[in-house]
C-alpha cells in the first residue's frame, strides 16, 4: 500500500485514501450519538495515513484531548477495519489553518439507540446564566456560587486550591483521584463543587456527576428496592467526573454500597475518567471504610485542608461582607475573626446575623453593638468549630500518645485511656455527632464502646482529682482554639 499524506495539501485522493476515509468515517458516524460526533469528528480528517500509521487532525487542541482519551479505542478499531491490522491511531493539533477546506463524507442518516446514548455523555450544555443553580440530577445541584474566584485561599488551603484547579483544567490529565480532607466548614464542598463548574465551561461535552456519599448510598438503596440497578450503574458509570462528598458518612455496616463504590471506583479508572473524593479525614483513618476501598483512595494525590489562620479568616470576612454589601469596620472584622477560628460557614453565619442587625434593627456597627448581637453566636462558635482532629491532637498531647495510637487498636492503658477521653471530649464539644459517629471517627465497630468509654471517664473523673484537673485543661485548651 503506498504512502499517503496530506500535510501540505488538504486535498483528498479519492481513489487512494479518500474512499477508505469515507468508510471510516461512516462507522463512527453510525456509532458515536450524533451530539459527540458533531463535536468531535466534524473538524477532524487523515494528515498521513499508510500500513503503520493513521494521523487524524483538530485544530482544537481541547478536542484532541478528548479524542485520545475517549474515542482512540474506537477509531482505532474501525480503522483496522478499512485499513492494516496493525494500524496505529495518533491524533496532530493543526496550529495553522488550512488553505482549503477539507473533504468531508456525506452525512449518512443517523443510527443511534437508546444503548448506545447509555454508553457516552449526555448533550453538551450552554454555559449557565450567572445566580443560578445548575441541575446536575433530578436530586443533586451544583451551586454555581461555588467557583474558584469566590475561594479565598490563603496558608491553610492552597495546596488543597491548586489540586482542585489542576483536575477542572486537565481532567483525566491531572491525579487521579484526588482526594480532599478537611474539618467541618473548611471549604471541601466549595472546591468541588468549583471543578464541576470549571469544567462545565471549559468542557461543555464532559458529564460531572456531583453527589454526597448519603445520596449515592440512598440511590443505591433505592435501585436494589425498585430492581433499576442498570439504571443506578450507568447513571454513575456513564461520566467524565465523578465528585463524592463526605465520603466518610457511609456507614460501616453498608458493605453492598461500599463494594457499588468499589466497582464503580474501578471502572471509571481503568477508563480513565477523573475521580475526586472529599472526606473529613485521611484515607487511611476511615475505619468505617473496607480496606481495598482505603487502598483506592490512597493511590492517588491526598490533600488536607486546614483551619484558616487569623489572616486569611480576616480576607474571608472582608470578601463575603464585600458581597454583601456590608461595611464593617476594620476592628469589628479583626474581632469576629479573633473569636470565630475555624469554620468559615460560622463567619459566613455571623455576617448574615450582622446584616440583618444593621438593616433592619438599624444598629451602628460598631464593637460594641457587634459584641451583643453576637452573644449568642460566639457561644455557639466555641463549641461547633471545633473538630474530631483538634480534639485528638489535644488529647493525644495531654497524655503523651499518638493520634493513629487513638484511632488504631492497641489496649495500652494510657492509649485507652487516652481514647476514652476522646469519645467523652467529643460528646460534651460536638453533640450533633451521634454514638455510632462517634465509634467510627475514632475506629471503633459498636457504639457501645462510646458509651462504656465516656462512664469511665465520668467514674474516674470522680474519684481521682489529677485526673479530673488533667480533663479540665484539655476542655479548657479546647475552649481557646
């Protein structure tokens, strides 16, 4: 067979490669859902073809990326078909433009089925109007105030900032998965949330599947009971991104959805589909999680994201009031800042009490007022913003152990101990965490063990004053972070 080229002519040969081209084209055309063929293959054609090598060109590099990760298997194939059996597939950007347009096949009429548009994305999207949600599922919606200009970065999250950035500008092409952990309030469901609206604008053909574990597992629940499983898979299967939130709230005695996570996990990798993870703590400390599901999400790149120091808590507040409308006065700011640390949801919370105050009961922003209206809140704020993490390490330190001692399964005396303080600390600084919570955060199957652990601690508290004395600098530690 000779050699073909069309690198300094756009010109087809017909009776060389312009007919193999033509047969080609049309098995792509009859296998790609007509949506992605137009978005995909209507720029594309040969620049050299011969035995070894077919060249397929773009000028859109965004599409050339596309191709080889998505569609390479499938040109490949068909084009073995028309051509050699050893036929490789390799993709050119074209940076100038052609002095005439190539040829292209007369479009045959399409056929596409109800399976093959389950195999691929869903149709590409407008870009959405500013201030609305966008719907993601019939459940789950992508707030589009979540993008990266809205994320004020500072010490605490820039690592867990450019991670999210490098996945929503080279999905696929980044690490794979990525895997953010944080406490409460950190900003974990804003990064996320911004990859999928990031990659919405850059890749409007890509599907984003954004969904917090509780859902994923309530989908699942609902599937097995309706018989729709095919259903539940392809939903989940079907996309470019997968983005699971809180992963650390599926439960430990849910091993069917836990195996689901395992297969899919699999799936989307070995298809190199980008996966990222939000979680509150390691991989390795979610005892909750089965350890081949642990050994997945360790495999690719872990980010934490820490509480914002004075600095960056002060920028987030002067941001939000800013789009607010809210003018606050610099030593109001640095007040709020100086009592509320670690969650931004409660700053963004003590904002919205502000405005309230200063609108429509007509206060003056000054300290003094800002020190009443928020009485109530700062009492609030030292007991919610404080995390599982932040306890431990003030336990841990209190008694001379390890965190991973904590959360491992010695029977150490001082590690028990230890443990049990912890169990008790959380339950009188975070009373929304329930007992099997409790177990779980701290490696532990059977919520009893909460129970039995904070007794004890209750029983030697009473009859040891050194011990007594050792709890009350560790709640009041606490109390000042």
């Amino acid at each position: 067979m000779s050699r073909y080229s069309l690198t300094d002519s756009c010109e087809y040969d017909e009776e060389s490669w312009g007919k193999p081209w033509h047969e080609l084209y049309g098995k792509l055309e009859g296998a790609v859902p007509v949506q992605f063929f137009d978005a995909f293959f209507k720029d594309l054609h040969p620049v050299e073809w011969n035995d070894n090598i077919l060249v397929l060109a773009s000028s859109d590099d965004k599409v050339i990326s596309h191709l080889r990760n998505r569609y390479a298997k499938i040109i490949t194939g068909f084009a073995r078909e028309v051509s050699s059996d050893h036929l490789k597939v390799d993709f050119q950007l074209e940076k100038a433009p052609t002095t005439s347009e190539p040829v292209r096949p007369t479009p045959k009429k399409k056929r596409v089925d109800s399976s093959q548009l389950n195999i691929f994305n869903s149709p590409a999207k407008e870009k959405p109007s500013p201030g609305k949600d966008v719907v993601v599922d019939q459940k789950i919606f992508i707030n589009e105030n979540y993008v990266f200009d809205r994320f004020v970065k500072g010490p605490s999250n820039e690592h867990a900032y450019a991670a999210a950035q490098g996945v929503a500008k080279n999905p696929m092409e980044y690490h794979n998965p990525l895997y953010l952990f944080g406490g409460v309030g950190l900003g974990k469901t804003h990064l996320l949330m911004s990859i999928a609206n990031e990659i919405r604008i850059r890749y409007p053909w890509m599907k984003v599947e954004y969904v917090p574990s509780e859902t994923f597992q309530n989908d699942l629940l609902t599937a097995t009971a309706n018989n729709t499983l095919p259903h539940f898979k392809a939903k989940y299967r079907n996309v470019d991104v997968l983005l699971i939130d809180d992963i650390q709230f599926i439960s430990h005695r849910a091993e069917f959805t836990q195996e689901t996570i395992f297969h899919t996990f699999n799936y989307l990798y070995q298809n190199n589909k980008q996966i990222v993870i939000s979680g509150d703590r390691p991989p390795q400390q979610l005892s909750m999680l089965k350890d081949r599901l642990i050994s997945r999400f360790q495999s690719g790149l872990i980010v934490d994201i820490k509480p914002p120091n004075m600095e960056t808590r002060e920028t987030i507040l002067m941001k939000k009031a800013s789009e607010q409308n809210l003018s606050i006065p610099k030593e109001v700011i640095k007040y709020i800042a100086l009592n509320v640390k670690d969650q931004i949801r409660i700053l963004e919370a003590v904002l919205i009490r502000l405005k309230f105050s200063f609108e429509y009961e007509k206060r003056k922003p000054d300290l003094a007022s800002v020190k009443e209206v928020l009485g109530n809140i700062q009492g609030q704020a030292h007991v919610s913003v404080i995390s599982v993490e932040e306890i431990l390490r003030t336990v841990a330190k209190a008694f001379s152990v390890k965190t991973e001692d904590i959360y491992g399964k010695s029977r150490m005396e001082a590690i028990a101990l230890a443990r049990h303080v912890c169990m008790y600390v959380i339950r009188r600084f975070i009373p929304s965490m329930s007992l099997i919570q409790i177990a779980e955060a701290l490696g532990r199957k059977d919520h009893t063990t909460v129970i039995h652990g904070e007794k004890r601690i209750r029983d030697k508290a009473d009859t040891d004053e050194s011990f007594r004395l050792t709890l009350k600098d560790i709640e009041e530690e606490l109390k000042l972070h």
